[in-house]
C-alpha cells in the first residue's frame, strides 16, 4: 500500500511536521492543520498542528538515492542539474522541472521537464533542499 502523507511548516514555530492533512477553505483565508503520530512533548496523543498551507507538500511515493522522502517543493540534483518537484495536475502525476535553475556548469541554460519517477531510476537523484528553507539554491532566470 502507499503512503499518503503531507508536510507543512508550523504557524508557531516554523518547524516541519508529517502526517495527515486537513484544510479548510474560508473566505477570510484558508488554513491547514497536519495531524501527527506519536506523543507531543506536553503529552498530547498523534497532536495536529496548524501550519502554513503554501509550505504543505504531498509525499510523492519517491525516496532519493540516499532513502530520503521526496516532497513536492523539494529541490533535487542529478549530476549538474537541479529541478524543483511539483505536481502536474494535467497529469495526475509528479513532475521535476529545471526552470527555475542554470546548469552548474557555465550557467547555461537548460530546460527539461520530467516525470519525477523517470529521474529516480538510475539511482543518483538526491533532495538538497527546498523551496521554502532554501531558495538560495534557486539559481533563477527567465523562464525556458
């Protein structure tokens, strides 16, 4: 069976949590809450914990070459190259895009577009970062 889980940037303290998640829409703004397993420090069985609803990413199923979960939001490297992953709606799939990055080398510019599972295949896909902790690692530009 897969794993169906999210994750999310607390409001309170900025810290990432795991779990289930619930959103609410509201026409004065809409908010998510991830629901955990395990105890909280104050003793709290499987806590929920509001979080930030454009931080929270799905689970894409994936894991990296060194058994990390891939995220959406995630930045991944292979090789030279670094794609950000996201979820293709259109496609019902979650693809892995260069846009947003130069190539390491000579910073030319290089565009691909993938389906993320084809990226994890041989083995040397790694997450370096994310979106949210680490933008530095966008090496932007004009789109391709």
């Amino acid at each position: 069976m897969r794993s169906i889980k999210f994750r999310g940037k607390r409001l309170d303290n900025g810290e990432w949590v795991y779990g289930s998640l619930t959103q609410f829409h509201h026409p004065d703004g809409d908010t998510a809450t991830i629901a955990t397993q395990g105890v909280s420090p104050s003793g709290t069985i499987n806590p929920s914990y509001c979080v930030n609803p454009d931080t929270v990413g799905q689970f894409t199923g994936l894991t990296d070459r060194d058994g990390n979960e891939i995220y959406e939001g995630d930045i991944v490297e292979m090789g030279d190259l670094r794609y950000r992953v996201f979820y293709k709606e259109s496609h019902a799939q979650f693809w892995a895009t260069t846009e947003d990055f130069q190539s390491m080398t000579g910073g030319a510019k290089i565009c691909d577009t993938s389906v993320l599972y084809f990226l994890t295949i041989n083995g040397t896909l790694r997450v370096i970062g994310n979106v949210f902790d680490t933008p530095d690692l966008l090496k932007g530009g004009s789109p391709c």
